[in-house]
C-alpha cells in the first residue's frame, strides 16, 4: 500500500501545468507522450487504414493556426523546407497513401525539458516501410521537436527529423521485440511566474491557522470552491461549493472535538497556481482521546483565492471520530 506521501507526489505531478491548463506536464497530453504518439499512432500505418490525410490523422500534434512554425524532414527527396504544417503535411500524404503499412518502434526518448510556453524533445526511431507493391525499406531517425503552449494544449512550431536508411532485418528485430526505452522530463526552474505568491498565499495561511489566528476555510475558499476528499467511504467525494463541504464534512466533525485541528506543515510544494501542502493535523476528540492524522491538500489557486481543492487523508481516522463520538444536540 503507497504511503500518504507518495500519493500526494502522484496527485502533484498529475496536477501540475504550465501557464496554459491543457499544457500538461504528465500523462497523455504532455510532450513526452505526445512525442511518442506522434510516431507510433500519427504516423503509422497499418495495412486496411483509411486513406492517410495528414490534417485528420495528426491533427492533435501541429499547431495549424499559429505564426513561426518550420519544419525540414530529411526523409523528403527535395530536401524541403515547410513553413506550416499543412504544407509539411503535402510533402508526405502522397508517399503514405502508397504505403501498404508503415511500422514505427521508439529506440531512445522521449527526453524533453519543458518551460512556461515552450518545449523541447527529442527521440531516435526506426521505421519499416512497404509500399503496395510490395518494396520494404527501412530507416532510423533522430527527431527534435519544439512545443508551444496554445490554448488547445502542445503543438508542433519547429521539427527536424534526420534520416538515415537502416538494414531491414535489424529493424524489423526492433519491432519484434517488446521496446520500451526509458523517457527523461527536466522541468525548467521558475518555469511560472506566480509561483511564489501562490505558494507564500496557501502558506501564510496555514501559519495563522496553526497559531490559532485564522480558519483556513475562510482565508482561502470562496463558497465557489469545490472540494474533493479523494479515498472510499462516505465522506470521499467532490463537494460543490464552500458551504456544502462545511455543512457535509467541516461542521460534523469539528462538533465532536474538544479541541480543535491544528497543523503542522511538513512541506509545501509548488507549481504555478498548484501548491500541494502535505501537514500533520493534531487535536482532541469529545471523549478525550487524541485525535492524529496526515494530510496532502492540493490547491488551484486563482489569485489569493482556491478555486479547486483536492484532499488526501486518512479516512479511516477520521471516520472513527463520527462513528466514536454521538452528534452534540443542538439548541
């Protein structure tokens, strides 16, 4: 079973992006992955596939619209130079369509280095190509791409793919065999701008809750907050606004203490607007026993303000103190 810190490093990672909120850092819309797709979905080709139209089937990768992107391909006999992806994607739609099956294997990379609106990575592949006549050929190459940050996530501005031909038999071992090369990400330092008053923000705030001076509640939400107590049982789940979460999970609780939660701050961790602070909370129960748990909150900040809240804790704790402690009568 993952200790509590090691699901809170998995949930920063996942939360984690650059200036724009597609622009991801992990899973399948990061630039490592969408590297790797690039090849082995966008280009690739099987034989019975759709006639190959470069707009549709790599649509998710190039920036179509944007000013500034060139791409060279040394796999293109004139040795051209395209100004947009479009006029990149008509120097090869012709070639593929004539393609029985085009097979591609990752032989090195993805490696990027990713920053606020741009980023860079690079892979070596290997490619067998058989046309429908029947010809096989084979190729390595080195790929080296450059990523913008654009509202629809990363896409493509500059390309250079170098070309080499290969022995058909080596490659076709390569795609024989399970291939899966080890990826590095490097994230620029100070890659946001709001890093540090997004975090001094979350952190003034759990130092005047720990001191008894403020409740962190009103210092960071807004009743449009929605929080999400991840975990199984009853009380995990998202809750839509401030004031559900406190009437739900907050008020319930805190009735049956006798003194209340404070914590002590282990570490906090910053992103941009995503600060994931994993604490210590301590207090007392109504019945006298201690009441200890370890937490990780993960805040999207707008401003001085959380507009999301993702909870790690351990439930079991705290739903021992509802089950524990009957509901105090109300006057």
């Amino acid at each position: 079973m993952k200790s509590l810190a090691t699901v809170a490093a998995l949930a920063i990672v996942a939360s984690a992006a650059p200036a724009e909120a597609n622009c991801t850092l992990n899973g399948a819309s990061s630039v490592v992955d969408l590297h790797r797709d690039w090849i082995l979905d966008g280009w690739e080709r099987r034989e019975g596939d759709p006639p190959f139209v470069f707009a549709e089937k790599l649509k998710r990768f190039y920036d179509f619209d944007g000013n500034g992107v060139v791409i060279h391909d040394s796999w293109d006999p004139q040795k051209r130079v395209a100004r947009s992806a479009l006029e990149y994607g008509s120097f090869f739609e012709g070639a593929f369509n004539n393609f029985r099956s085009a097979r591609h294997a990752v032989t090195d990379g993805p490696h990027a280095i990713v920053g606020r609106d741009l980023a860079t990575s690079s892979l070596e592949f290997v490619a067998r190509l058989e046309t429908k006549d029947g010809a096989v050929s084979a190729a390595r190459a080195q790929s080296q791409i450059v990523w913008r940050c654009t509202s629809a996530g990363w896409r493509i501005v500059r390309e250079q793919n170098a070309v080499t031909d290969e022995n058909i038999g080596a490659v076709e071992a390569i795609l024989n065999r399970a291939v899966n090369p080890q990826s590095t990400l490097l994230i620029e330092p100070r890659v946001r701008t709001d890093t540090g008053s997004a975090a001094e923000t979350v952190k003034s705030a759990f130092e005047a809750w720990a001191a008894g001076r403020g409740n962190i509640f009103d210092d960071l939400l807004t009743e449009k907050t929605v929080w999400t107590i991840k975990g199984s049982g009853p009380h995990a789940k998202t809750y839509s606004s401030r004031s559900e979460f406190m009437a739900q999970a907050v008020a319930p609780f805190a009735r049956r203490l006798s003194e209340p939660v404070r914590p002590t701050v282990r570490q906090i961790v910053a992103d941009g607007s995503t600060v994931a602070v994993i604490w210590d909370g301590h207090g007392r129960a109504a019945d006298g026993l201690p009441y200890k748990n370890s937490y990780a909150w993960i805040f999207e900040m707008d401003g001085e303000r959380a507009t999301k809240v993702t909870a790690f804790l351990d439930l079991a704790a705290y739903d021992d103190v509802l089950r524990r402690i009957p509901q105090p009568k109300t006057r």
